[in-house]
C-alpha cells in the first residue's frame, strides 16, 4: 500500500488507477482491489474517476489536500474572529457522520475545550455539525439518525423529530447553536461556509463556556465570517476546482 501513497508527487492532486500502475509498476488490477480497500478506509478518496489522498491521513497527521487548503483561506479570518469575540475558533468538516476539526485557534482568555485539531465528534451533537447537517441533504441526515443519537452531554438532542426541526431553523437562520451538548459546560455559535454551489465546504464556530458569554450574541459575528470566507473561497481561482468540489 506504500508504494500508492509514494506515487503521488507534491503537485498531484488526483491520478487514475492506470497512472498509480504505470508508476508504482504493480498491475492494474492490483492497484485497483488496493484502492477501493483505501477507499473504503478513507486513506483516499474519489476524485472523479481518480483518487486522491484522503481526509484520513489528516488525522493520522499526514498530508491529505482538503485540511491543508482550509487552513491556508481560513487562518487569517479566523484570527480576526478571535481578536473580536475573545473566544475559541474551530473550522471543521463533514467526513460522515462526524465532524473533523481541521484548525483550532484557542482564544488566550477563555477557558481550555476539550476539542483537538484531527479529531472527530457525531455532527448532531455540535453547532458546527448542525450548521453543516443542515444543508447536506435528507440522505445525510437519515445515515445520523440511523446510527443512533446517543448522548455526549446533559443536553445532547437524542430524538430523532427534534434533530430535523433544529436542522429546519438552521436552514432559516443559516447559524446552529449548542448548549452542553456535546459535552458539559459547552457552548457554541456556528455557521457554514458555502462555496459557488452554495454547498457547505467547511462550518466555522465560535465556542466558549456556558455562562461566559451570552452565546447567541455570537451567532450574527460566526455568520458574517463565514459569508466572508465563502465569497473569499470563490475569487481564488488559483485553488484547485476539483479540491473545492470534493469539499461539497
């Protein structure tokens, strides 16, 4: 499986089964049964009819293409974020049913989270899962509620009919909140970031500690960034179109 991984070069960002075979010399029916294992591992994934390294050696704090091309349009907007509302900055992803957080920006004054960068936590449980569930389609949010809802904090949602009319009024308001309920003393204000589809492509959030601030007063702050870092996202023809896609 090494010699998938070495075949990509620094500026690939997708190859096909028969370029893995032509470099790696092994048959192409080979590289295919090693690809769709990877695949189904999440160590790559589809780009089209070619595969590229995938959000699973982010994790593993390997290079994957996704989190590292987040992290550059991000940074500088998400320490503005900080500096204004004094509080924590997470950016984080849909991989499934979960949440990835990709960048953490602690705020110096508020209190540690227990959130990390590489890990994951289920997407009904946080603000920025919701903020990203909400516009992901029927099909994502009945494989959430199929794997069940078990609680994370004293407030964690655990039925099924709540979820959905929590996720309607995300849609309305495009800004989802969390009070302990991905784990005690939590709280949260998040937003999606949409791309030219008008498809999420990351969820930004602000959190804290409940009682530290008045949580919805962060919501109009988390949303405005996250316009922002979409219509940002846009101009920068420079990225990679397909990059982009796969993020939707």
């Amino acid at each position: 499986m090494s010699l998938i991984f070495e075949a990509f070069g620094p500026d690939d960002d997708a190859l096909g089964v028969r370029e893995l075979a032509r470099r790696t010399g092994l048959a192409a029916s080979t590289v295919s049964r090693i690809v769709r294992e990877l695949v189904e591992y999440k160590f790559l994934e589809p780009a089209g009819q070619d595969v590229r390294i995938g959000l699973r050696f982010f994790e593993l704090g390997e290079r994957a293409a996704r989190p590292q091309q987040l992290r550059r349009l991000t940074l500088a907007s998400m320490s503005d974020l900080r500096s204004a509302t004094r509080q924590t900055v997470h950016l984080a992803v849909l991989d499934g049913i979960d949440v990835v957080y990709v960048t953490k920006l602690r705020s110096r004054t508020a209190p540690p989270l227990g959130s990390r960068v590489g890990g994951r936590l289920p997407a009904y449980a946080t603000a920025v899962g919701k903020a990203l569930l909400a516009f992901a389609g029927n099909e994502a949010i009945d494989r959430v509620v199929a794997a069940g809802l078990r609680p994370l904090g004293p407030r964690t949602i655990t039925d099924a009919g709540r979820l959905r009319e929590e996720l309607d009024a995300v849609r309305e308001t495009g800004i989802a909140y969390e009070a302990e309920e991905s784990g005690p003393g939590v709280a949260c204000a998040a937003a999606p970031v949409a791309y030219r589809t008008g498809k999420p492509i990351a969820g930004l959030s602000i959190s804290t500690r409940l009682g530290e601030v008045d949580v919805s007063s962060l919501g109009s702050a988390v949303r405005t960034a996250a316009i922002a870092l979409g219509r940002q996202a846009a101009r920068m023809p420079s990225l990679p179109g397909s990059a982009w896609a796969a993020l939707g």
